[in-house]
C-alpha cells in the first residue's frame, strides 16, 4: 500500500503546483484551438466536456499517472474479481454483480453469485408486477395505489432520487419515503394515504435499524387502528431485509421479504433489492434498463485506458483540486428538476465512502480525502448560491448534468401550444446551464465591466464606485455533463460513473471507501442518552457538562 | 472601513493561533466546572449552548473584540435607523421594517415607511381571509384547495421553507412551490391539481424573472385550456409585484397585486408580501407570530450587549472556523424533518450575501468570506455524511436545531398508543441529536477504542488491524439550538437569528452583504446562448470552443 504523497507523479504534480495555480482558462483556449475536442469524452450517446477545468497536458498526465501510481487498475480489477477490497470489514463490493449482464460469472470464495442475484431479481419482478397489474391486493381486496418505503441511508436515498428522476417513467403505485425517526415525515405522509390501499415496503437489512423500525412499528399501527385487524399486516407489509426471524415476528411472511447480501453496501444497494420501490413506480423492465445502463458504465470503466476512462478521469480532476490546490467541496448541479435528490444520493456514496482520516494501512492519512459535496438543481441554484460560486473567496468545480431534450409526456395539458412551451422552457434551462459554466470559466475583466457601465451610461464616481463589484476572476472550473435525454438506461450510467469516481479517489488516498466505522460512536451514544431522557429518569450522569445539561434543559421543557 | 487583518484583535487572534490549534474540548471541559453555564445564551424559551466550540475565555473575548472593531454595531444600527448600507446599490436594508412591532418609526429619507407597511399587511390579511374561508371563488364558483407560488430564489425559497415548517399548523389549501425554469417542475405539479380550484401566485419584482415569467405563461395556458375561457385568469391569479403595468397585461387586476419595497432585498423578502403563501397556509395571524418572533430576535440583536448578543456570537464563532483555522464550509442539520428546506433556504442567505470577494472599499479582499453552507435534516444526515463530519480530514463545524417536543396533532390516526408512539420517536430524535454533538466533540481516543475492542472478544492482529479505524479525533465543534416546540413565533426568531448573524459577518469582513453582482454575468451569457439554441439558429459564433462546441452538440441531439 502506498503513500499517496511519496508517488512519483504527486512529487511532480508538486513541483508543476506554481504553474497549474497560475493556470489561465482564457489563455488556454485562446492558444490551443484543439482544447475542445481534446479534453472530451463520449460515452454511448453522452457527452462529458472537462475542457474548462485547470489543467494542460503535462498536468492532465501527471494527474492520470498518479491514479496508474496508486494502483487504481489493480484494486479496480479486484472488486469486479470479487475479491474483499473492503479490508476493514474483510468484504467482497459487488455492487456491479447486480446489474451484470455480461453473461460472466462473478465468484465470491469460489462461487459464482449470479444465480442467486437471478433468483431474487426475479422474485422482485414477479412481486413488481403483480402489485402493478392489481392482482395483489390489500386486506379489504382493494389494489394498491401508494406505496411508503420505510428505510434510511442508502434504503432511501438511492430509491427515493431514482423515483423522482424517473417520474417521466411514472405509471405504477406512488412511491412514497419515510426516512427520519422524526415522527413528523411518518405522521405527515400517512395523513394523505389511504390504509386500504398503501402498501409498505419495511428496507433494513437487519431488520433492527432504529429509525426504520420505529417507523414500520408506527405505520403498522396505523393499518391496524384503521382496519382492525392485526391479520391486515401480511397483505400491507413487504420486507427488504435478511433476517427472516424478525420479519416474521412483525408479520410479514418469508415469501414477502426480499433479501440482498454482505458484498452488497448499503450507499451501493439500490441496484438490490433495495430498488423495490423502482420496479414498483416504473416497472421491472425499466428497473432493467436502469440496470443495463449501469453495467455499460462498468464495462467502460473495467476496460476503458486510463485516459479515456470517465470515472478515472474525474476522479483524477477531484485530486487536482482538493489535494493539489487544497479546495474543500464540490458542488453537483443539475439542470434537471427531477434530478433534486441527486446530490442528496451523491452526499452518502462520497462523503460516506471517502470521509476517512485513516488509510488501508491503518496509518493516519497525511493528504486531505473526501471533500464535502453539495448542491441543489439549477436554474434555482443561480438565484440561491451562485453569487458565492462567482465572486467568493472560496473556489469551488462544479458539475453540471443536463438533457438536450424535455422528458414531458403531458404537454397537451397546457394546451395547444404546450410541446412548444415546455421546449421553449427546457431551452432557456440550457441556455441558463451552458452560461453559467461559460461564467465561471471566463469571467468578466476589469476592462470588460469599464466598457459595460460605460456603454450603461455610468462614468466618473459612480463607474469607479461600482466597477470593482462587477469583476469576475473566471477561471473557476466546471464540468457538463450532456445527454439527450433523462432514461432509466441513461440515469444508471450516471449513477455508475460517481459510484467508480469515489472509488477511484479512495484508491488514490488509499482509504477503505467501503466501510463507515464513522457512523458508530454517536450511535452508541444515542443508546445511552435514550433511557436518561424518559420523564422518569433520575439525572444524568456520565457525559460531558453540556450533553448533560442538554439532557436535564430537554427534561425541563418536554 | 477597516482591513479585517489589521484590526488589534484579528493581530490579537493570530498570535494565539498556535493555542487555538492545540486547544481541547476535553481537557477544557475537564477543567472548567462552569463551561457550560459560561458559553450558553438564553433567548425566550431557547437555549443554544455553544459550549462545545473551539474557545476558551480569552479567544472568545478577541473574537467578540474583533466584531467590535469592525464596527458591527455601528452598521447595525445604521440598518435599523434606515441608511443605505447597502453601498453598492445605494439602498436602505429594512425587512426588519417588516416585522416592526415596536410602534417606533422607519425613517427612509426622513418619511416612515410603517404606514404603507400596515396597508400591505392589512390587505395580505383581507386576501388570505377570503380565500381561506371561501369568499373568494374561482371561475367556476368553486373555492380554492390549491395554490402554487411560482416565484424563484428569495420569491420561493424563503416561503417554500416556512410553510413546509409550519405543516402542523397548515389549515388553509394546501401550498405548492414552482422555481425551475426547467419545465418538469410546473407540469409535474400541475399533473396532481384541478384548475378549477387551484390559484396560482406569481412572486417576481419586477414581474419579468425569466423562470418565473415563463412558468407563469405555461400555468396560464394550462388554466385557460382547461376552463376555455381568458377570463378566468384574474380569478386563478394574483401577482406579488411592484410592475403593476406588466401585471395588468398578464391578466390580474391590480387590487390583487401586493407591493414591496427597493428596501427588501429577496433573501429577506418571506416577511413581505411574498409571505403571501404562508399566510394561505396557515392563516395570516399565525404569520403574524412568525413576525413577531423576527421582531423579538431584532430587539435582541439591536440591544443586547456583544457578549450575549446571539447573532454576534454565532457570527465571530464563524469567523474563529472560516478564518483563524481556515475551513471551508459550515453545516446546519435541523433534526426536524419539517425544517428540511430550512438549509436551502440559508443557502441563499448566506452564501448570496457574504459570497464576495470585493469589500465595502472596492478592494480585493485578503481574507477569506463567507463559507459554503449546507446541510440535510437529522436523523438522515447520519446515515449519509456524518462519516465525514466524524472521520474525514476536512472539519465542518456544526449547527443542530432541535425541539425537546413534538407538534404532532394527528398522533390518533397511529392507534390507541399514537401519542405514545409519538413521544418515543420524538426522544429517538433527540437523544441521536445530543449524542452526534457528543460524538463529534469528545470523540472516541485510541485507548478507549482498544478497550471497546477488546470487551468484544477481538484480539491480536484482528484488533491491531481495526483498531486505527475506529478511533474518533473528536474536537469538532457544533452549536446546539434548543427550543420548546417549533411553533411560527420561534421559527421566526430563528430564521432572524441567522439574517443578523450572516450581517455580523458581512460587517467583520467588510463586504456589502446585501447586493449581489456576481448573478448577472451569467443571466447575460445566457440570453445571448438562448437564440443560439434554436433550431433554425445559424451556427454559434463568439463564446470559446467549449461552450460553441456544447451548444452544436446540443442542436444534434435535441
């Protein structure tokens, strides 16, 4: 295992470090009419543009023989061989068997695991459609109009985003989620469903996580207050889990749970049975094309030379910026509004994967790792945090991801003329998305603005007063991301290529991107504090003066 | 106006930079009995405890020291008496006008603007009455179950946020929020709405935002396909909007027109008329209160010493992060489901104010500005990005929002044991809160994570090999903001809270927190691309070769 900082091409980088910080986008395009085409990539019927981001060849190289230098090649090799890259917890990462459709057999401890990923992808289909057709129903013989998947972390994230991305794909059940133990997101969605027509999908693999069990423990409640009959459960509960004790002790019959297995991580499941929610809101076969688009992705990235590989070419970007020019977030933008849980999805896959301070050699790490991801969708980012992304002190790449084309199958609801408002308003949304990495890229000069708020009318004072506000520096990097038009096939390709970017980065920072220990202390906490803020507690003790006090400020005020 | 670096206490904190590195919170806490008491304010029936930040006695008196050299009070204090602070546009900053309840005048340029205030006031009363109670009917003589605000940035975010707080206390139609140009979001909501009794409130200025011009013309073809008749659109519409020229030629009549002010900028617009939304939702005297609580915040900030001024503290502790110890971003996690827009809505806030890097003076300035802010509600955030807040490399303080009670009416529709249920989920929430705020300050050492181990049966090379993963730095810093019940009066005083702690900010880094330049640069580039899009457009000219290269692509697949 390597230290990321002794690689022979990290020294380099180093040694370039003045150059790329003097690094200038306007004067690259200007003296490199090939810069475009060069710094391209296509993958199937999408385009990925890394033109506008802060590097020359020589940079670009060093960055690609870095991620060489790390070994990324070799533990990519690994995971898809199914071999247990995640040493922490001595486990195979499998998410790509899911969506296999080689034909390959993917071996885990000598045995191939593709059976078994068959058998339960049909039993999702079978179950998918049969809660699609109205053959299955619910206690009173009503079918099934809304289904609530109660889960959280990656047994929400990853469904949840799929569903509202594929809304244009929509004509199952709606797809309800409940993810916060805050009682307020139950109580809030069940008040507009209907017990005898809603289904529950309860997703933990242990079947104990604390929030999803108190929520599936409320909303069986709730189905069993309305139709007065504990006997209602069986037809109004399935199960995503492993532990078929407990989902029988809640209920819900084996026939009904759907299981997954210890090489599938849960910011990796969706491709699971985890994905339930998906088959049921849009189907199976476009949960399929959702699959399909997602193994052409890996194909691409097991295969792909470094410098045509899509995921090692923006991982290697991340490296550039959080590492060489020491930036601390990325921000994910789409201009696309069903896209709005994405980053949301993309905050656990990175952040979970790559928040680690130490490496695969249990050494602390002496380079800074995952960075901070965020974003909402544009336009409405533009008149929200984009002043900040301009003209703030703190530099931020940027991802763009948008369609060419409207995905609206409804148009005629606003009317004659409703294709060519909904195409006249998915234009503007481009026009807006292609100005806004222009912006970024090349800013306004000095020089510029003076010509602007002349040609305004301004001069003397007021010019030189406001002339400074008006500059922007450029040179911001950013990323589009371009394809024609929002499929399940397409969105499983998009998903892939950030699963195998942080993958790539991991690598590169040599930390374990599969496990998150991170997680467990406040857990264990959390059980302690639990039992000391019951109203009949004697006071707490332990802890430190504040999360007493807390607990004796909460006592008082509940 | 002043240099942040050459104040005494910015050259005062710099030379205790050494010891704010190496401060404890462990060793702090250890030897201060009183620090809990010490670094707590009290606000009403809030408590928010900033005991667990990085500061002993004397760099919190620097701190405060700073902001008193830069002159926080004297701009605060020009705010509320009406100047024009903000410099580069030459405007007063008055949404705490809004929310005046004192009785005392506004003077902007010598006349009060409190008399045309209480007009707009009273007529969002009369309108928001009438449609709640069903005086006002629609075309057809049906009364409204729907509204949809179409209105983008400060026109959507800020009431988008509070009504989706105050669900608890939602008793009016139910309120629906279009932003995006990106035609999706108005044909998505419009899929679920009958025009016959949904009213639409068209929230723009100058009554001529791109996004909200066109989803306005989109939701008006909508309304008149559906009922066939133009007249119906000055029943189904109502604009918030000072154009009344341009509001009149779409189709309202002017009395259902609602004004503001050049003194209300749209991050601070949700106390004006573009409150509008909240007061259909949930009536207008529960706006009222919302009112009322900003206004109580404002007393406070505008009163208390900087000692115990809340905005003041929380603004210099973020100064301490963003520019003592240079960190990038700054995290707010409401563990409240219902506050889920609450951090989308500081977004802009914060970033669209202090996102600069020009100060008050027109010069570069040579210190860091506002940070990046983000943020999703807790519990989830655990099971996503907490593993970076505990194990990454980049630090993140924290600010945690909680109630000690739940607003939950509806705990009867969960059974007989509802409320019980209720209360259970509502402490799950509280105890993960306090335990994550735990976490993160104390963390966990190397030697208690050897014990931990090791009372799990693990030994040897197995627990050698974990044991580095599973310790926690701690040392993390977070707020904690406490408050009975999240009702419209506290909300307001916490949405205030953060209003006034993004202006100490501003104040200490000398920019002009209330303009916001860096947006127009890319709407210009936009509406040069936006022809270039059409596809009888001639090829794209000007532009680099990326952007030319992004557009043809776009007219290939589209």
């Amino acid at each position: 295992m390597h230290a990321m900082t002794d690689l022979p091409a990290w020294q380099a980088l180093m040694a370039r470090r003045a150059a790329i910080e003097r690094f200038d986008l306007r004067a690259a395009f200007a003296d490199d009419p090939t810069r475009w085409t060069r710094f391209q990539l296509r993958f199937e019927d999408m385009l990925v543009d890394y033109s506008k981001h802060l590097i020359d060849g020589p940079t670009f190289d060093l960055l690609l023989d870095l991620a060489r230098q790390a070994e990324v090649e070799a533990l990519r090799d690994a995971m898809f061989a199914g071999e247990a890259i995640n040493i922490t917890e001595g486990r195979a990462v499998l998410h790509t068997a899911l969506r296999n459709r080689s034909g390959r057999p993917v071996l885990v401890d000598g045995a191939d695991v593709m059976p078994e990923v068959t058998v339960v992808l049909e039993r999702l289909r079978k179950f998918s459609e049969a809660v699609r057709s109205g053959a299955w129903r619910g206690f009173t013989g009503a079918a099934i109009t809304d289904i609530v998947n109660i889960g959280i972390g990656g047994s929400d994230l990853g469904p949840h985003m799929v569903c509202r991305a594929l809304r244009a794909f929509a004509d199952g059940p709606r797809a309800h989620f409940v993810s916060n133990v805050d009682p307020a997101h139950l109580v809030d969605t069940l008040a507009d469903l209907d017990p005898r027509t809603t289904l529950f999908v309860i997703a933990s693999k242990t079947f104990s996580t604390q929030e999803t069990m108190t929520n599936a423990g409320a909303a069986r409640a709730w189905l069993v207050a309305a139709l007065g009959d504990e006997g209602a459960v069986g037809r109004h509960f399935v199960a995503v889990s492993t532990n078929e004790q407990a989902v029988r002790t809640f209920g819900i019959e084996p026939a009904n749970m759907f299981g997954f297995w210890d090489w599938v991580g849960g910011r990796y499941s969706l491709w699971s049975a985890i994905g339930l929610p998906i088959a049921l809101a849009v189907g199976f076969e476009r949960f399929g094309e959702l699959l399909v688009g997602a193994h052409a992705m890996d194909e691409h990235f097991r295969s792909a030379p470094l410098a045509a590989n899509l995921p090692v070419v923006l991982g290697a970007l991340g490296v550039l910026y959080g590492n060489v020019l020491g930036w601390g977030s990325h921000a994910v933008i789409p201009y696309d509004q069903r896209l709005d849980r994405f980053t949301a999805h993309l905050q656990q896959l990175d952040m979970e994967s790559n928040g680690k301070f130490v490496g695969r050699d249990g050494q602390r790490v002496r380079w800074a790792t995952g960075p901070v991801v965020w974003g909402e969708p544009g336009t409405n980012g533009q008149h929200a945090f984009f002043q900040l992304l301009h003209q703030g002190t703190r530099r931020v790449p940027v991802d763009f991801l948008v369609a060419a084309r409207p995905s609206i199958a409804e148009a005629a609801m606003l009317g004659p003329e409703g294709m060519a408002l909904v195409e006249d308003a998915h234009r503007k949304l481009l026009a807006n998305c292609l100005a806004q990495a222009e912006a970024l890229a090349f800013g306004k000069t000095h020089a510029e603005a003076r010509v602007e708020l002349e040609r305004q009318g301004l001069d003397g004072g007021r010019l030189e007063h406001l002339l400074p506000h008006k500059v922007f520096e450029g040179n911001r990097p950013s990323t589009v991301v371009l394809y024609p038009e929002l499929t399940p096939r397409r969105l499983g390709s998009l998903i892939a290529l950030y699963e195998h970017k942080v993958m790539v980065q991991g690598a590169i920072w040599n930390v374990d991107s599969f496990d998150q220990w991170g997680v467990e202390l406040g857990k264990a906490l959390a059980g302690e504090i639990l039992p000391e803020l019951a109203p009949d507690a004697p006071p707490a003790v332990g802890h430190d003066a504040s999360t007493r006090g807390l607990i004796d400020a909460i006592r008082h005020l509940a």
